[in-house]
C-alpha cells in the first residue's frame, strides 16, 4: 500500500533530529517557480491570498526571499519530522525507530503545496503554501493546474516500486484533489473517523486529523502492506455496515 498525508501549517524546526540520511525532494525545478512567482508579490497580496495576519505575512515574505533550491542540513529538516500540527502528533515519527523510518520512505506520501509529492524523508526548508491556495503560474490559474498529472504519476511510481494496486487516502479533500484518482493505477481507499455524539455520528475535525496520522503510525509500526488489515486499526472500530468499496468508516463511543 501507499498511504498519502496532507502536510501541515506548523512546522518544528528546533527539535533534535534522529541520525540517518535524509533525500531531496523530487519537484524542486517545480517549487522553484513558485518561489518565484511568490517573490514577486507585495506582502499585501500574500496577505490577502492566504489570509495571514500581519505577523505571518512578514514571516512567510521572509521565507521565500530565503528559500533556495540547496537543502543543506543546517537549513532543512525530513518532511515527516518538521511538520507538527494534529495528523503529526498522531503520527508522532519522531518516536520512530530507523526501521519504522525505511519503511515510510517506500510508503507513504505527503502532499505539499510547494513541492507537490514527498517522501518523509526529503528535506524542506520552512515554507508556507497551501494546495488551495489560488495562485496563478504562468498558465495555470491555481496549483491543482499547476501541478496536473505530476502528483498522480509519481504516485503511480511509487505504487509500482512498493508492488502494490491500493493506495490509502488519508489526506484532506483540499490536498487530495490534486490526484486524478481515475488515473491511479489500482485501489483507492478513503479511511473517515466519526465520533459518537448523541444519537448519531459525526466526523469531528480535530480527532479525524488525530486518527488519520495514528492510522499512518499504525501502518508504519506493524508494517502493513494489504488493506484489509487496517480493519484492525486499535483506536477506533471499523463499521462495515456504513463502508463501501472506497470509503471506509472507523467509529469510536
């Protein structure tokens, strides 16, 4: 299987780093004009395209002035290890052993704004780009044109290297889009996580983020490769009546 993540708006670029050798990112010509094109906006527009306070706005107009295409070890940190928000702390890859981490290299995936597709081992700098972002690049209006059909080739590559036809979505409907999941070449399976509240249950954001990184560590540490196993994901129970075929239903009380 290859499960794919969405990455987050925070970033931990401080904490100690386990040994090992990390990869460069596969997109970096692709990211490198839209640094570019980031660049070449006013703060008032990065403010205004993003929605980003005063603050974050200088923050991210520093980071793009900085960025650059060489992901030195002092200026740069594996993707799995520098973003920190919910899926993260789910996912908690900083417990990860050197296995768990070879493993999530032929794995698993992350989306990214700025550089399409990573392995959780490709270094980034500090960056701010999200997919949904309307950014228009030379003739494309916003970054799923931008993108197009890379994402979902390289995923297919990466299908084909693990041998396998299931791929496992656990990234956000903003991010997964970018995919041409008519074009993936085998199985595509959508894991959503509901909350008992009341009489009904209801996809609460919060803890869906939470669970999708879980699943990923779940995935990682009993290094699962068919799918029916993810039925046994500890955290929350898999509700068959609710599932179909694509996407699969996990409940908790």
């Amino acid at each position: 299987m290859i499960t794919i993540l969405s990455p987050a708006k925070t970033l931990d670029f401080d904490s100690s780093l386990p040994e090992g050798s990390f990869t460069q990112p596969e997109f970096v010509d692709e990211s490198t004009q839209l640094i570019q094109k980031l660049r070449s906006l006013s703060k008032k527009n990065v403010s205004e395209l993003m929605n980003l306070n005063k603050d974050l706005t200088e923050l991210n107009v520093q980071r793009y002035q900085e960025w650059e295409p060489e992901f030195t070890p002092d200026a740069s940190r594996p993707a799995m290890l520098a973003f920190s928000g919910e899926v993260y702390r789910g996912l908690d890859a900083m417990s990860f052993s050197q296995e768990d981490l070879s493993f999530s290299q032929d794995h698993v995936r992350i989306l990214s704004g700025l550089h399409g597709l990573l392995r959780p081992l490709d270094r980034i700098r500090p960056y701010r780009l999200e997919m949904g972002t309307k950014l228009p690049v030379r003739r494309s209006k916003n970054l799923y044109q931008f993108w197009g059909d890379k994402i979902t080739d390289s995923i297919n590559e990466a299908m084909e290297h693990a041998g396998t036809d299931v791929l496992i979505n656990l990234a956000s409907n903003e991010y997964s889009k970018v995919i041409d999941m008519k074009k993936v070449n085998g199985r595509v399976i959508t894991p959503i996580f509901k909350e008992l509240k009341g009489d009904d249950y209801k996809v609460v954001m919060t803890y869906a983020k939470n669970a999708r990184g879980a699943m990923t560590r779940f995935i990682v540490k009993n290094r699962i490769i068919d799918s029916e196993s993810l039925q046994g994901f500890e955290d929350y129970s898999f509700a068959p009546k609710l599932s179909d075929d694509s996407e699969w239903f996990f409940v908790r009380h």
